[in-house]
C-alpha cells in the first residue's frame, strides 16, 4: 500500500491504514523509509479492530489529514 500512496496510484484521502511514520514518509516522499514493518502491521490491525468495533469509518476514528 505504501509504494500506491507514494507513485499516487492511491490517494491519502481514501480509507489507508498507513502507520504514522509510513504516513510521515509519505509526506517526505522517502522511497525506501527507516521504520519497523512489524510494528506498522500491529498499529494497521489495531485500526481494523478498532474500525471494526466501532462500526465506524476509518476517516472518523483515524484523521489522516491532521498528519
């Protein structure tokens, strides 16, 4: 996913369960970003559990425009 945000094949507006330093990167338009892939996969589940559990759209509980 992260490679589709940064050529712009996917736009940031649509529903992304990027991680914050992803997200970050993004905006840096880093090619090969330094982050813990791991640790990104954990934050992107936690955020489909939560979208999950709440019913709820992703764009309500996770704000990617305030990044």
């Amino acid at each position: 996913m992260y490679s589709q945000v940064l050529s712009g094949a996917v736009a940031l507006n649509a529903k992304c369960y990027l991680s914050p330093e992803l997200l970050d990167a993004v905006k840096r338009k880093l090619k090969n970003p330094n982050y813990k892939p791991i640790l990104s996969d954990v934050f992107s589940l936690g955020v489909t559990i939560l979208s999950m559990c709440t019913l709820g759209d992703i764009n309500e509980i996770y704000n990617i425009k305030d990044f």
